[in-house]
C-alpha cells in the first residue's frame, strides 16, 4: 500500500428523514440558489419538498441542468448569483448537478476568465461559495468527492477540477427520492458506480487488503441490488444500498493509497461529447473491450476480480479472467445497456475522429502505468464495435 492522506470533510445524512434536516443545515440567513436538471424535481415534489424545509430563506431557482452540465449554461447562473447577490447553493439531482454546483460555486468568486478552472485542473480556485446537495440519482459520487466533470459543446471537449473548497458541506441522502427514476437512469446510476470501482480496484496488486475487500464488497452489492432495483422500484432496501454504494465508490476511500486506472472514463468522455451517448453507457461499452486488450498488465488483480466477486474456480487462470470479464459485460447487459458501439450506430469511421481528439489534448499516456496510448486507445474503441 502506497502512503497516503485521506480526506473527506462532507457531512452525510441518510435515511428516510434525512431531507428534514435541511433546516439545521442551512443557515438561517443563507440565499440560496436551488440549482436542478428537468421538470422531474417539480413533477415528483421533491423541489416542493425542498422548499417547504428551508422555510423563509430567501432562494432562487435555476433548473434545466443538462445531463452533460454545459459551460456556457452554468454562466448563466453565475451571473444570476452575482446578480441577486446569492451565497449558498444547493444541488437538487445526481452527479450532473451537483458537478455543475461545484463549478458554479468555484466561478462566483474567480477572478478570471471561469474556463481556466478548468483548463487548470482547479489549481488556481483560492474560494468558493458553500455547497450542499440532495441526492436524487445515486452515480457518481459526487456528493462526497471534489471533484466536477463539465463539457463545453463550442470547443467539444469535457473537462474536469478537483479542488477541496468544492467538497460539499453537506449530502442528504433520501433512498425515497429516487424511487421516481426511469429506469434507464436506475440502470446508468448502476454501471456508473460499478465503474468507478474497477477503475480503483482493477490495477496492480499493493497489498491493499482493506481497500481491496472494501472495493470487492461495493462490486458485489451493486451485482446483487442492480437488477432487483430495476424488478422493484419502491423497494427502499434495495435503493438505500445502491445509494451508499455509489456514494462509497468515489468518495476516495477506496481509492486511497493505490494505483488507480480511470481509462475508460476518459476514453468514454470523447463518445459522449462526439455522438451524445450517456456517460454510464460509454463505461458499459468500453470496459470489457479494455479489460480484455489489458489482461497481461491486470493479470493479477483480473484473476483476484474472478475468484472474489464472480466465485470463479473453475478452469486456468486465463479461462478464469476470460470468463470474469465477460460476466460483467452480462451484468451491463442485465441492467438493459447494450455494450458495443455498433449497438449504437457507431462504426469504424467513428474511430479516427475520437482519436484526433485524445490526441488534441495529450491523452496519450493513460491508465495506472501510463501505457494505454494511442494504438492501445484504437485498438479498445476497435474491440468495442
């Protein structure tokens, strides 16, 4: 195990009254923006909710959050704060909100041009303004990580900041609250979070027991609940669990003192910024593909991945690893996403351009050892068809 420092000022409430809390949580002269994606937070009450619980404090809306927040949208409501002079936000979603509550909350009071944020992986981010968060659609993480991914569609890029004044204050984490989800969304929470833990887990061994048997019990819920969350929907149990996991899987925990991979994701970023597919789905497509062309560099963990999760015995270590990577892309399959490009109507010529735009912005030397370049990046997006 590497030395480490491990670091996590969010407060966590879960639970079925955990949203009632919110009045001891926000203070009681605070201005709040509450910041939300589509009419789902109106339609289900959960807005209505909100409101009610923080009472007579003076607050602000700013919805149509895309799924992909968008630089240029999120200006928008950095000039709203500046304007009505706001200083508290609240993200009501999953991972794309409050990722945009993060960026939003680090512009307000940047004194340059907000794109460098970005652009400089948040180093030059001296404050922010407060952030709380509702959690809606359990995913990514975010709501206990400082880290933010937003997409700006006139340069087609995705970029990402992590900065510890972005972390949020505070996460509710209501299970009820997500009972209202399409499916489709259920299902990419799933994947997502399932992801995020092989991208920490599935490197090299660092005799890392702790956070190897932590990260094997995420992957293990997650297979268990998955598809019962689809089959049961108002099943609090199962959502309560899915929601801790996610909440678990990037929170940093996991994560601390070993070698980490994230090369799918950022492989995956490019197919939803060049042909709009969501994030989840460009993890379900890409993962197996680069598991399989990584065998030899993942040999050992792969094989631990086969024994412990999929209770994989049978067989040589090859066929072992074989098999281990194919359960999970069933797995995908089993929460309904398809997992090759052609599923898509993404072919050959897809490949070159996505490539082009690795390369435009240096990501050439990826994964836990820096050897996933360009050819090995063809070679992935070529397995994926």
């Amino acid at each position: 195990m590497y030395d480490f420092e491990f670091y996590n000022p969010t407060r966590l409430l879960f639970g079925r009254s955990s949203l009632e809390q919110l009045d001891t949580l926000v203070p009681n002269d605070a201005r709040v923006l509450l910041l939300y994606g589509g009419q789902s937070a109106k339609r289900n009450g959960t807005l209505a909710q909100v409101s009610q619980v923080l009472g007579k404090r003076i607050c602000a809306e700013f919805g149509g959050i895309s799924p992909n927040p968008d630089y240029h949208q999120l200006l928008q409501a950095v000039e709203q704060i500046r304007q009505q002079k706001l200083d508290f936000i609240l993200a009501i979603g999953g991972g794309s909100i409050i990722d945009a509550g993060k960026f939003i909350a680090a512009a307000v009071p940047y004194q340059g041009e907000p794109w460098e944020i970005l652009e400089t992986d948040g180093r030059h981010i001296d404050q922010a303004l407060p952030l709380g968060t509702v959690l809606t659609l359990p995913a990514t993480g975010s709501e206990m990580n400082n880290c933010a991914v937003i997409s700006n569609s006139t340069l087609g890029l995705k970029r990402s900041f992590r900065h510890p004044s972005v972390f949020p204050r505070f996460s509710v984490l209501a299970p009820q609250l997500s009972f209202s989800l399409p499916q489709p969304q259920v299902a990419n929470g799933v994947v997502d979070a399932f992801v995020h833990v092989t991208e920490q887990y599935l490197t090299y061994p660092v005799d890392a027991k702790v956070q190897d048997r932590f990260a094997e019990g995420l992957l293990l819920t997650l297979i268990e609940e998955g598809p019962k969350a689809l089959a049961e929907p108002e099943n609090y149990r199962v959502r309560a669990n899915i929601m801790f996991s996610a909440t678990m899987a990037l929170n940093g925990l996991i994560g601390a003192g070993v070698p980490q991979d994230w090369s799918t994701h950022k492989l995956g970023h490019e197919l939803t910024v060049r042909h709009g597919l969501d994030h989840a789905v460009t993890l379900a497509i890409l993962l197996p593909a680069m598991l399989r062309l990584r065998k030899t560099a993942k040999h050992a963990k792969l094989l631990q991945y086969a024994e412990r999760v999929w209770q994989l015995s049978d067989g040589s270590e090859e066929q072992r690893i074989d098999a281990a990577i194919e359960q999970t892309r069933l797995f995908f399959e089993s929460m309904g996403i398809k997992t090759h490009l052609s599923d898509y109507g993404i072919g050959h010529e897809a490949i070159a351009p996505l490539l082009e735009n690795l390369e435009r912005q240096g990501l050439t030397q990826l994964g836990e050892d820096g050897r996933v370049d360009l050819e090995l990046s063809r070679q992935v997006f070529q397995a994926s068809l």
